[in-house]
C-alpha cells in the first residue's frame, strides 16, 4: 500500500511470484481513479518485453473505466525510443539524422566483428588494425558504439575504436540503400533529441505524471540514461520495480546494480517485498537456496499459496540422451493427466534454447499417447508463433473468429467493440 498511494520516487525489490506487475497495476488504477494523475496528463509504463507491457496494460483495463485505462501507455523501451525518434527525428543535428523512412536490423557479434576487420589499418593511428581485430563485437558495442551519450557536435577521434564507432555510424545513416538502426542505436538517437530540445524534454515530462519501469533489473545503460534526459530534476514521480536476483540480460548491456544507481540519481527509496502469491512453499525454499548462492544476505520470502501437492513439487531428473527425455516426459504427463484427472493445457515444456530441435522428439511421444503438442516457439513466416498471437491484429482476428463462432462470446464482443471505439 505504501508504493500504491507514494508521492515520491520508490525501487520496489521483490522476487519471483511478489506480484510485481499486480502492484504495478494496482498504483495505476489508484492514481488514475482518484486523479492524482490528473487528465490531460497520461501515466507512462516501460517494460524490457513486449508480453510484459501488455500484460499491464490488460490489467489496468480489467480494473478501470477505459476513460481512465486509455490514459497509461505501456510500451517497450524499445518501442518508446522508436516513437520518439519517429516523432521528432527532424529536430536531430543533421549529422546524427536518420532518413524518415530508416529500416530497423538486428545486429550480432560476427557482424561487428567483420566491421572491424573490413576496416583495416587507419592511418591516423598506427598499429591499429591489431587493437580492431582483437576487440570482440560485443565489446565494440557496448564500450565504443553505444559506451556513452553522443556528441552534438563530432569531434577528432581520440582512438581508433572510437574512429570505428563514429565510421559505423556514419555508414548506418548515411548509404546507397538508406539508414539502417539497431534498436540500441535507436536508444541513443532518442536520448540526444530530448538533450538538445529542452521545449521536446518538458513537453514530455508534463505528458507524463508518473513513469512505471517494469524488469528494471534487465535495464541496459542506454535505456537507463534516455529514462535520465527525459525525467531527472522534473516534476514526474518514479517507480522502478523489479528482481535484482533475477538479471538474465547480462549479456545484452543489462546495467551493474541498475537499482543503486537510480536510488541515488533519483533520491529514491526502496521498498522490499517478501510475499510469494505463486509457488508453493517447498518451491519458495528451494528458491530461497538458490537466491542465497547469488546473495548470502537474501531473506526469505514467505509463501501466501497453500500446499496443494503431495510428495517432491521439485525434482531433478537425468537422462542419457534426448530422445529418452522425451519418451520418459511423455509418459510422466500422460501418466499424471490420468492420475488427477488433467488434461493438456494443464502441462507446459520449456526449453533453453532452440525449441525447434525438441519439439518433433516430444511431439511424436505424446503423440503415441493420444496427446498433441503446440509449439509456441514454431515459426510462422518468419515471427515465432508466441510472439504473433500477441500481436494487436492477430488478437482482432482471433476475436472476430470467436464470435463468428459462437454468439454467446462476450469477451470476444466487448474487445471488438472497444476496438472499433478507439479506431473511431
């Protein structure tokens, strides 16, 4: 209660199953119903991915009047620097400005890697080809391309990684086939237009009365210094939550102890959460062992969910190969949906990596005890089926469908006639 109803900037620590996004959505529908986030003025909600903002964004619909739900926008923070820069791209210092109609790739390692060595030697810097080829892609990224703000005004390189940075740039925006930008890049495009525009940075810092960041804990540098340029020193009140035990974006420029940070460049205070509304208690203390191997300080959360399941809730299981996997997988559900009385949906296989790989394995044992596997992580064109049945159109389809279906679809007929609402 005491993050719903704060008036000031506040981190909320908290674990697997705390109810990050429930509190979220709680705080919006309060500030939103009780008007201490007054109309014209919007609440704004970052998330790292994209299921997690719309997830948000569901609930506080499910809560509040859509007078009141229209006026959060919940976004990825990749999304949100895109908006920007498509909005006030034209405000850009001209050497830092991309075509209106720049095209969006994802970059690699191997790819950085190859910019390097197609580089060559640079006469400005003698024995520089060495230095190039012996820095990694990721390295080149994150330190050189993206390593800080970027300058209004260009000026003499001071090395030669920095001369790479500034020539991937320059060939980023300005080739034959036009600009071509990495979401990161964007990030970095964003943030300058709101430095060098102070009227652009208070408009938006009075859209917004209050800014939610969801998964603060995978918040890269870039993101982390857009979010300062547009709101430190304004009137717009914070809240960053998140799991500092949780921090799998590493790899991808996830910032060092993201929470310290904003707590001392935003005066913030912090607010921990012990409760757990989703595991059970044997899997809260299995949690608690590994949280103190990250953390010897970490306290235990305290479960809030009855123990439902007799014997192990949790267990290791080791196989020679994956085809045993599957068969032994496969015989384990079809076992317990007679068992309890189960059915399909009730069971889900979550893979690390490459889906693809394992799904025919599992797909053809389930099938031999009558049980159909979908494949989430198939693709359908090129979009990962999970990421395509989020998508806004494929929801109206769905939806259409529904009703099309069955007339007593109130669901599917209250999303329709909302969206045809906010169409018109």
């Amino acid at each position: 209660m005491n993050v719903v109803r704060s008036t000031t900037n506040v981190s909320v620590i908290a674990g697997p199953g705390a109810g990050k996004t429930e509190l979220l959505a709680q705080r919006a529908a309060y500030l939103l119903q009780t008007g201490l986030s007054q109309s014209p003025q919007r609440i704004l909600a970052i998330s790292f991915k994209r299921d997690a903002a719309t997830n948000l964004a569901e609930r506080v619909k499910r809560r509040c009047h859509s007078d009141h739900a229209e006026r959060m926008d919940s976004m990825t923070f990749d999304a949100f620097a895109k908006s920007i820069v498509d909005r006030f791209g034209a405000a850009l210092p001209e050497q830092w400005r991309p075509n209106h109609d720049y095209k969006i790739f994802n970059a690699n390692e191997r790819m950085y890697s190859e910019f390097l060595r197609s580089l060559g030697e640079l006469p400005e810097f003698p024995g520089s080809s060495n230095e190039l080829l012996s820095t990694t892609g990721q390295v080149f990224e994150r330190d050189h391309l993206l390593g800080k703000p970027l300058p209004i005004i260009t000026g003499k390189a001071s090395s030669a990684l920095s001369s790479a940075a500034m020539s991937f740039w320059n060939t980023a925006l300005r080739n034959e086939h036009g600009s071509f930008l990495t979401f990161p890049m964007l990030g970095r495009l964003a943030e300058l237009v709101l430095r060098v525009n102070p009227l652009l940075r208070k408009a938006v810092a009075l859209t917004y009365s209050h800014l939610f960041l969801d998964e603060f804990q995978d918040t890269t540098h870039v993101q982390y210094e857009l979010v300062k340029t547009m709101f430190l020193g304004t009137p717009t009140i914070v809240t960053a939550v998140g799991d500092n035990k949780q921090q799998i974006m590493r790899w991808a420029m996830a910032m060092e102890r993201p929470f310290d940070r904003f707590e001392h460049d935003f005066g913030a205070s912090r607010i921990p959460l012990f409760n757990n509304y989703r595991s059970s208690p044997d899997l809260v203390r299995i949690q608690h062992v590994l949280a103190q191997a990250l953390d010897a300080g970490s306290l235990a959360a305290v479960s809030k969910v009855p123990r439902l399941v007799d014997g192990d809730s949790c267990a290791v299981w080791t196989f020679t190969n994956p085809d045993v996997e599957a068969q032994s997988v496969a015989e384990y559900i079809a076992r317990t949906i007679a068992q309890l009385g189960l059915g399909p949906r009730d069971f889900v296989i979550l893979v690390r990596q490459r889906a693809d790989t394992y799904a025919p394995r599992f797909a053809a044992q389930l099938s031999i005890h009558g049980i159909t596997l979908r494949n989430e992580a198939a693709l359908v064109g090129d979009v990962p089926l999970q990421d395509l049945i989020t998508e806004e159109l494929s929801k109206l389809v769905i939806a259409t469908l529904r009703l099309a279906h069955d007339s007593a679809a109130p669901k599917a007929w209250t999303y329709l006639v909302a969206t045809r609402r906010r169409l018109t």
